[in-house]
C-alpha cells in the first residue's frame, strides 16, 4: 500500500506496513484521501535525526486523527502500535518488531502513550535506536531519499524551524485496501484545498516555499550560502 507526497523539495514514495499498523496505516491513508495533510509545513527538522510535520497549524501542538475529524474531539487519538519489546516480541498490540535502523523509516511523532493523531516523522538518519519502543512505525520512503536529504539539509532556527517553508504540496494515495469510515466521502474535496498564505503559527516571518531570488539578488544570496558552509 502506498503514498505519494508531493513536497515543495520534491515526491516521496511512500510503502505502508499495514499488517504491522493497521490503525496509523489507515489514519494516514484517509488524512491524504480527504487533503488533510496538504499545505502541511514540516515544522520541525532536526539535521540527521527527524524531519516532523503534518500538523495543520504548523506548530506542533495541533492535528487530529481521522476519526478526530469525523467524531470530534475525544476520538482525537488512537493507540500506540508498538512492539513490547525489541525483536519479534509483538505482544498484543501489533508493532512488527520494525526498528528506526534505516533513513527513510515514517513513524506517528505522539504526545504521549497512545496519543497518536496526525503528525509523523520521517527519519533523516540511520539506527536512531533512541526512538524505537516509543512510536509506532508505520511506513518507509522506497524512493525519494534524495529529497529526505534535501529538507535534512534546510537551514533552520534554534527550534528546528526551517528559514523558508517546506510543505506537503499534495498527496495522492496509491493503494488503499481499507473501507472509508462513514462520512468520510462528504469531506474529500473536489479540488486540493490552497494555501492561505502565513495562516500557520510564525510562517509569515519565513520565505515560502516557492520563492527564489530574483536575477539581482541571487549572488548575495549564493555567497551567503557559501559563508554557511565555511
């Protein structure tokens, strides 16, 4: 089962572990069918760690799961899908014993134990064994790594905050092999929702993500990344 997102970076192919994580495979199948994730900033880059978004208000405190949107609030979240132990101890609770070993690895960024709703992570690294136990993975990049490297590579403030917005553009969903919850029809849009421009939390103190210097400003620009770099 797959994803495609479409970044202001570039596409990302995206396979789904939907034996392992049926519950996030099927939140994140039906937030890209309904465009939830669209506009979404990655808010949230740490250089060779994670590279975090899907949170509507750009800040890191918002989003909800699918049934949040269906049902309200206090269906919000859902529940950790996370192996017991390392290894192939699955216990009740699914997980597939899958690691953050390899760059690329799509897991659910929580607020808590089983307090999953729309944000994840993508993983800009490799063996970020720190992770494992704590959230449910539940996918992996299969081709774009380049662009996993190029968001990895944003200049950004203290807070992991990239200088100029990277987005989810769109998405498109490949393969879906669940049924739609009720209602869930009556909130596909016809056409991808656009952006409002500096709606998120702080996005208007940054260069957005389609800008580029003009002819005149463009060797300032590339010697200023030139000095970044020295």
């Amino acid at each position: 089962m797959a994803v495609l997102l479409e970044t202001s970076k570039g596409d990302l192919v995206i396979d789904l572990y939907v034996t392992e994580a049926p519950q996030a495979c099927k939140n994140f199948l039906k937030l890209c069918k309904i465009k939830y994730y669209n506009n979404c900033l990655f808010h949230n880059v740490q250089r060779d760690f994670i590279l975090q978004t899907g949170d509507p208000t750009g800040t890191g405190r918002g989003g909800e799961s699918v049934n949040g949107v269906l049902y309200g609030e206090q269906a919000r979240y859902f529940e950790d899908e996370i192996p017991r132990s390392g290894g192939g101890d699955l216990g009740t609770r699914g997980g597939g014993g899958r690691t953050h070993a390899k760059r690329g690895t799509i897991a659910m960024a929580n607020a808590g134990k089983d307090m999953n709703a729309s944000q994840f992570y993508i993983t800009a690294g490799d063996n970020l064994d720190s992770l494992d136990g704590k959230h449910t993975i539940f996918g992996h990049v299969t081709e774009g790594l380049d662009v996993v490297s190029r968001i990895n590579d944003a200049y950004c403030d203290e807070k992991g905050r990239p200088w100029q917005n990277i987005r989810i553009r769109h998405t498109i969903v490949l393969d879906d092999p669940y049924e739609d919850p009720p209602g869930l029809s009556d909130r596909i849009p016809l056409e991808s929702p656009e952006l409002v421009r500096g709606e998120e939390d702080g996005s208007s103190a940054r260069l957005e993500d389609d800008w580029a210097p003009d002819a005149e400003e463009r060797p300032a620009a590339e010697g200023e990344k030139s000095a970044r770099k020295s």
